[in-house]
C-alpha cells in the first residue's frame, strides 16, 4: 500500500529542517517507506547539520544534492508544487492557500542586452543594471505561482540614502498600473509566462541619482510577502542627457558622444602664444569608479534627497574633489615640493585618483593643481550623466577681493609691492564647463555653465564655484548665481595699476583691459583639434558689448567708484615672442616693440624684471632686473631685443617652466606710464613612443619610449609613467639618472584587454624637467578577429 507523502505545509516542525529529529522523533515508518514509493529521498538531518558545520568532514554525496536542491529554493514545496501544476486548479486548492512570494528577479543587466544599450550605459564595467532617469527600463520575476491581477497585489519599493524617506524621493513605492504614463515611477505588465512576470518600469525625468536597493512587495489573501534585498539587484540611477525632460538634456548626439560618452579627452596649459597639450584618461566608465563618484556624494554629507537637481550636485563635485574643508579627493600644492605623494604633472588620469580615494575611505590623495582637479571634475559628472568638458583660460586672472578689476601696485620708484600684490594672472588656469537648464535663473542662462573645483576662493564659506552661467559671465550680470563675479574676473577684468603717494595713498595711474582671458580652449567635438570658445565667454575685445559688460560687471565690485575707463595715449609698449619661443636649455629671447604715434620724439625709461613663477601667477624668484632708456623718433617704430640666459634661470625653474617678464616706467615728455607684463614658458621635449607586436586583444605587445635630455645637466631619479585605458594600468618605471644632452629608450610590455582604437599615454618626472609626456594610437583588434 502506497505511504501518503505530507506536503511541507502540513508538517508540525519548526525551523529550516522540519524532519530533522535528532534521532529523538517517532517517523522511522515514513523514512522505511518512502523509498518504496519511488519519491525523493528524505533528508538526512543530521548529516546534512554536520555538512554545513564542516562540508569537507561530511561531502555531499548524490542524495544529499537532491536534498539540498530541496532546501534552497526559495520556496520549499517549488517541486511539489511543478509536480502537481498539471492538474486543474480549484479554489480550494494548494496553490491559493501560499503567500505570493518572490523566488527570482532578473533585472536583464547584461552590458550588451536591452537595459544597458538603451539607456547608454554599456560601457560601464561590471554587472550592475545602471540606468538614467526619465526612462524604461525592463525586468523578469519569478514568483511562487502564477499572478492574478484580479486577487493578487505587487509593487517595487526603490530606497536610497541613509534615512530613506517617501517625502523626499529616496524612499519610492513603484506601483503596478494597466499602462505606462511616464514621468513617474510606475510598472506595468507588459508578459507574463507562467509563474514569471516581465515589467516594463518608468522613472521621472527629476529623479534623485545614486545606488538604490530594491525589494518586491506582494500581497494576495493569505497576507503580505516583501522579498529579501540582494546587492546584485541594486539599481544605480544616472543622469540623462537623452531625456528631453532631464534639466541635463543636449540635443546633440555628437556633443552627447564627446561630452558625456568620451573616456579619453585633451588638457591645455602653457601660455596663449605657446599653447601646449596632454592627453587625459577621464576614464568614467573604468571598474570601480561608479562607486567611487557615488561615495564623493556620500562624503559630503549632503542630503541624497538633493541629488536630483544637477546645479546641487555640480557644487558638491567642485567642493569634494579639492581638500581644504571637507576632506575631499585631492590636496592642491602649489609649493614645488611633493614630498609624501604625487607631483601633479606625473598623473595621466582620474581613474587611479578617484580609485584610492575610494579604498583608502576618503582620504584625500596627494596631490594636485588646476588641470588635476578639472580632469577629476571631468570624470565624476560624465560619470554621473552630467555633460562636461575641461577648460583653460590663458592669463586668467585671480580677484581676492570682488573689486572685478587686476590690481597692481607700484611704489613711489615704480617698484610692485609684493606684499600688497594679491591679485595675480595665471599664466594659465584649468576649469570645466558642465552642461544643464538652469530654471533657477532668468531665462537664457541655461547650456554651458563654469565650475571650479580648485580650491582659490571660498564661495558661501566653502572652496567651491559654480555652476556659473557662460551667457551671465558674458554680458556682466555678476549678481546671478553661483560666483559669476569670480568667474568673470578670471576672463575679462582690467589691470589697474596704482602706484604709492608720499602720503600713503594710492592713486590710480594706468589701466589695461586686454590683458586676461585669451584662448580659452576646449578639445573640439570628435576630434582632437583645439576648440577655441573665448566668444562663449567674452564679447571681442575692445567692443561696445565688451566695454558695457565690463562696466556693467565693476559697477557690482568693491571697487566701483576707483573704476576708469582706458585714457587715450601717444606711446604703446609690447612684447612679443619668435616662433614656438624659447626651448628648455637654452637662452630666451623677447622682442620689445615701442611705437610712437604721435609727431614729437618721446624718451621712455623702462624697468624691466623678470621672476620664474608658478603658473598660478606667483611669483617664486626674480631672476634678473635691467633697465633701459629709448629714444623713440616721430610716428616711428622701435624694436629691442630682450634676452634671458639659461645660467640665469637653471636653478630657479619650477613644474611648468614659466617665466614673467615685467616692464613699467614713463615717457619723459608726457609722464604717461608705461606698464605690461609678458607670460612665457620653456618648451619641454615631448616623449617619441613606437608600438612593438600587433595590437590584439590577449596577446601580448610592448612600447617603447625614446627620449632625449635637452638640459646640459644631468637629471636625477627619473621615473617614467605609463597607463592606458583597456591596455594597461598605471605603471611606475623607475629609470634612474639621465646624462647631460643623453637619449634613453625605455620599453614596456602589456597585454590589451578592450578590442577598438586606445591611447596609450606615458609620462617623464624628476625634479629637474616636468611637463614631459607623449601620446601613442593603439588600434586594438578583437580576440577573435585576430585568431588564424
């Protein structure tokens, strides 16, 4: 006679082994004759106890699988259950009497399936289903019986954020409804097969950014049922520039493609007559760094319930990616010694910045300046969905006390006072420019808006600027936020130089207003051309729209009342530059040009001095000072020749080679002042790199790295650096000494792990020569493309 087989439900057990009895129970029968009734071997309690104490003292043998596939579904009746789902259901049946529970969910996450290929995010590395706001995405779930919409209850329940709150968004109950409106968060059934359902799930285009656990709530007669939140089901929500409704949408796909999709972007710096260039691994879609933007959102403390407005969180990024007060990603130094960490021009990329900085829990990593934080700044918003792109501003000028006007002050002999000198021009100046609507602000202030993460001022008692609006900047109206004052000295204020009375007082002597904010650069869009955007900033120089917005702009600075308006004058002084100016090693030549224009002869006294400063426009050491007497004819032109000797500046240079040279003084017969200052740099050699092997995924090639010391010294613990995105990681080589004039070769083998067209980027340091480095096109074919 057959043994009845008790269903699960129906035993009196308590716990995960209901038939477990420790040899103390009386079901010796049911264990005699259930293998007679060919069914599943019962579990053996004990052994199977022991086995998850100790697996390698008790391995499982082949009834032990079939037990333990038994024990780890998420229902323990699934098997009964399929055995018995051919049979026709009544309303009686076992089947209604469970609770509606959640066996699997499938978010459909894969990088090439349908969620990662229409929201943009395949390239991302990892597993994760990471999607942008203001769009469907799809999902499967498996569930313990079949869902009747008629009886039975589902929603999703999205939380992100330490206090997730159904007020603020970081709490979002997604509700099941017949058909998809759209702008909200709503799911609808869209197939079910079986037991499993696919959803098709929609978000509001305001949605709050940033990891989200997800669970599935159930509910039918028998009660309420929530599923287990697993991490491998978090969803990871985006910004979205595809999204007409999202505040960061750009119309252009081929913008969208540069600004927001392009892992590997171009940094300029140098000065406007030598503009020079570096390749950069942004690097946003790199293993880890996802995590990594999202913890520098962690670490400012900042409500998550914030994170859906992009001007919100471009601040937060420009305040986390400097130090000073919030512990953020990187430590500015502008001293010239990097003991204790990184010299800023060694680094290539973000993705080894942001990356220890995530592992090493928020401690900021050493250390940085201008191009360093714009590059990060670049790689956390694009990773983000932000559209971004880096920019350098040549002679930028930086205001300490809202006047929006250079000052320079001179004393009674003409001589700068250093100790007053607070404003100063950088020879060069990195920020980014993001891109968003700004509802905020009057109308036509929206695109491209400037933020600055390096740390010179603070706004609103924090080292943050921005985001500012281009078109504010442009046309003066210093008074809409974030910081536009700031941002509209560093590109269009005038030099005003003041000079010292026997009294103390100062009097404004002379002004120039040409003298900040040339060549602002960008990498052009699909190319690596340089993109010149000086008019997004500034209207031409010299114009009637320059001048209102200048006065426009000063008419809100501290110094208001001191502003004048450039005086008409007979003698004009400048300097100029031969070529691609001046190599390092060798001596610099200027050329100085003095025009008369009017019909009298005209004696003008110059005092000329020149200092090795940082870029930032301060200066280090004045290295010579000279002074000379020209005699300039009627309506004539002319033109000295100015030279600085290498022994002069050999022991001096610092980081990127810059030099200023000074002029000032008077003409005698009018006592009208002379004054400019001149910006250059010495030209660093670049590193010559040539590929080794074919460039195939798996197989192994080399570089090699030829370069040639242009200095007639030797140079000392030289380190080579080298990196590239889908080649290979950041590598140090230490070398060691390099003689006098000596070429080196250096070679590196790799092995590429991404098929498609890389850059492979390698830097030179030590402490003599900086702002060394080369770029190199690797072609990297497919593993199978390239198989015979």
């Amino acid at each position: 006679m057959p043994v009845e087989t008790r269903s699960a439900r129906d035993r009196s057990a308590v716990g995960r082994f209901p038939t477990v009895t420790l040899g103390f129970g009386e079901d010796t029968e049911e264990n005699v004759e259930q293998p007679k009734a060919k069914t599943a071997p019962k579990k053996n309690g004990c052994r199977q106890w022991l086995r998850k104490v100790c697996w390698c003292c008790h391995p499982k043998s082949k009834d032990d699988d079939i037990t333990d596939t038994l024990v780890t579904t998420s229902d323990e009746t699934e098997k009964e259950d399929e055995k018995s789902s051919h049979k026709p259901v009544t309303g009686g049946s076992e089947i209604h009497e469970l609770l509606l529970k959640v066996q699997s969910i499938n978010l459909m996450k894969n990088k090439s399936g349908e969620n990662r290929m229409e929201h943009h995010t395949n390239l991302y590395h990892g597993d994760n289903l990471i999607i942008r706001r203001g769009q469907s995405f799809q999902m499967w779930i498996t569930l313990s019986r079949a869902f009747n919409p008629n009886t039975d209850k589902l929603h999703l329940e999205l939380q992100t954020g330490p206090l997730p709150t159904v007020s603020k968004g970081t709490h979002v109950i997604v509700p099941l409804v017949e058909q998809l409106e759209g702008k909200r968060w709503e799911a609808a059934v869209v197939q079910q097969n079986d037991k499993k359902i696919h959803l098709s799930v929609s978000s509001p285009p305001t949605a709050v950014i940033g990891r989200y656990q997800l669970t599935v709530e159930t509910n039918c007669a028998n009660g309420p049922f929530s599923s287990t939140h697993d991490p491998a089901n978090d969803v990871y929500v985006l910004f979205n520039p595809w999204c007409e409704d999202d505040t960061v949408f750009m119309d252009s796909e081929d913008e969208k493609q540069e600004y927001v999709l392009n892992d590997v972007g171009r940094l300029y710096y140098g000065t406007e007559n030598q503009i020079g260039v570096r390749t950069w691994n942004f690097g946003q879609f790199d293993d880890g760094i996802l995590a990594a933007c999202l913890f520098v959102l962690e670490k400012s403390g900042t409500q998550s319930s914030g994170w859906g407005d992009p001007v919100n969180v471009v601040r937060i990024v420009s305040a986390m990616v400097n130090s000073p007060d919030d512990q953020g990603v990187l430590e500015g130094n502008w001293s010239g010694n990097y003991s204790g960490g990184t010299s800023p021009t060694v680094w290539s990329g973000s993705v080894e910045i942001l990356k220890e900085y995530h592992k090493k829990g928020g401690t900021p990593v050493k250390y940085g300046q201008c191009w360093v934080f714009a590059g990060i700044v670049t790689s956390v918003l694009r990773c983000l969905g932000i559209p971004c792109r880096p920019v350098t501003n040549f002679n930028s000028a930086h205001d300490t006390d809202v006047s929006l006007t250079t000052d320079v002050y001179l004393d009674e002999n003409m001589e700068p006072i250093d100790e007053l000198n607070g404003d100063s021009v950088w020879n060069f100046h990195v920020w980014n420019d993001c891109w968003m609507a700004r509802p905020d602000l009057p109308p036509g202030n929206g695109g491209w808006q400037a933020v600055d993460a390096t740390p010179q001022e603070t706004s609103q008692g924090t080292y943050c600027c921005g985001p500012a609006p281009l078109a504010a900047v442009r046309n003066g109206q210093v008074y809409l936020k974030h910081d536009c004052p700031f941002v509209f000295a560093e590109v269009n204020s005038d030099k005003i130089y003041w000079q010292r009375n026997v009294n103390g007082t100062f009097s404004q002597i002379y002004s120039e207003n040409k003298t900040v904010g040339h060549c602002i650069s960008t990498k052009a869009v699909g190319s690596d051309e340089r993109s010149d955007i000086t008019n997004l900033y500034k209207y031409p120089e010299g114009t009637e729209e320059e001048r209102i917005a200048v006065e426009t702009a000063c008419s809100y600075g501290s110094k208001a009342s001191a502003y004048s308006s450039p005086t008409a004058k007979d003698v004009s002084v400048e300097v100029t530059m031969n070529g691609q100016g001046p190599a390092m090693g060798k001596d610099a030549e200027l050329t100085i040009t003095l025009r008369n224009s009017s019909s009298e002869k005209r004696t003008a006294h110059l005092n000329g001095q020149v200092a090795v400063m940082y870029y930032t426009g301060v200066l280090k050491a004045t290295v010579k000072k000279d002074s000379v007497q020209v005699d300039v004819p009627p309506n004539e032109v002319i033109v000295t020749e100015w030279s600085l000797d290498y022994k002069d500046y050999k022991d001096q240079l610092i980081d990127q080679a810059a030099l200023m040279l000074t002029l000032s003084g008077r003409v005698k017969e009018t006592q009208q002042v002379l004054a400019t200052q001149f910006s250059f740099r010495l030209r660093t050699p670049d590193l010559i790199m040539k590929p080794i092997g074919k460039a195939a995924v798996g197989e192994r090639m080399a570089v090699e790295i030829l370069f040639t010391n242009p200095l007639p010294q030797v140079l000392k613990a030289v380190t080579f650096n080298v990196e590239g995105l889908g080649l290979l990681s950041a590598q140090k080589i230490k070398y060691g000494d390099i003689g006098s004039r000596a070429s080196v070769s250096v070679t590196e083998y790799f092995v590429p792990t991404l098929p498609g067209p890389r850059k492979l980027l390698a830097s030179l340091d030590c402490r003599q020569l900086t702002q060394v480095h080369g770029v190199m096109d690797v072609a990297v074919e497919d593993e199978s493309s390239s198989a015979p």
